[in-house]
C-alpha cells in the first residue's frame, strides 16, 4: 500500500470516527468536542493540499513505505 492511500484512509476514518463520537443521536457518543477534530481534519487536509506538507507523510517516509506513481488510479 502506498503511502498516499494510506493517508486518504486514515483521515477518512478519523473524519467518520469523530462523527460517531461527536453526533448526540451516535450509539457511541461521548461529547460534542469531538467534532472539534473533525474540523481539525479537514483543516489539515485543505492545508495539505495548498502547501503539500503532511506530517504523517514524512513519517511513513522515513519508515520506508513507498510513494505512488503520481495518477489517482494507483
């Protein structure tokens, strides 16, 4: 798996997960303030996609997980 894919999916279950743990109607709601992370989230992808910095990207770089081709499709 590419580094890029593993990206898209970690923040897509965070996304999802701070949903379930924030909506009041969730089966497993904590608090409200988790949707702070949610916010959060996107804030850091829009931020990515301007500037092209992820940390969690550098990170599974360094611990040698490969990088996509560049095409959507990979």
């Amino acid at each position: 798996m590419t580094i890029e894919r593993v990206i898209r999916i970690m923040a897509g279950f965070f996304v999802l997960l701070s949903l379930a743990l924030g909506y009041q109607g969730s089966p497993i709601f904590v608090s409200e303030w988790f949707l702070a992370f949610t916010a959060f989230v996107g804030l850091n992808l829009l931020q990515s996609g301007f500037t092209g910095f992820c940390p969690p990207e550098k990170l599974m770089e360094k611990m040698g997980m490969k990088r996509s081709n560049g095409s959507c499709g990979s």
